[in-house]
C-alpha cells in the first residue's frame, strides 16, 4: 500500500488521532512509510476521515 498527502491540507489533526503510527501532523501531516503496512486498517479510515479529502491511497 502507497500513502501519499496531496497539497491542501489543513493540518486538523484527524489523521493522527486516529493512525498516530503513520501519520504526523506539524505544518501539514507527513506519513512514516515504514509503519504503513503494520497499520492498513487505521490508514484506510484516516483518509476517510480527512475532511479536505487529501489522503491518497493506492493498493
Ligand atoms: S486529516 Fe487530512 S487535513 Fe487533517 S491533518 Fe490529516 S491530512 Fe491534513
């Protein structure tokens, strides 16, 4: 699985609450990628969550 950020996040915090393992959230969120596989479910529902739908995920 392949987790991108596109431009335009609003830096909510959503992602990190709910898959801190993968995602970071400073300026705008960042992905650590080496946790992405441990972690597919709670990735999947972030970018659900992401209220500017910049979460981008490719299986
Ligand atoms: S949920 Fe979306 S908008 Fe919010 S911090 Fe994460 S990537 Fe940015």
């Amino acid at each position: 699985m392949k987790v991108t950020i596109e431009d335009g996040c609003i830096a909510c915090g959503a992602c990190e609450s709910i898959c801190d393992a993968v995602f970071t959230v400073d300026d705008v969120a960042t992905v650590n990628e080496a946790e992405v596989s441990n972690n597919e479910d709670c990735v999947k529902e972030a970018a659900e969550s992401c209220p500017v739908s910049v979460i981008k995920v490719e299986e």
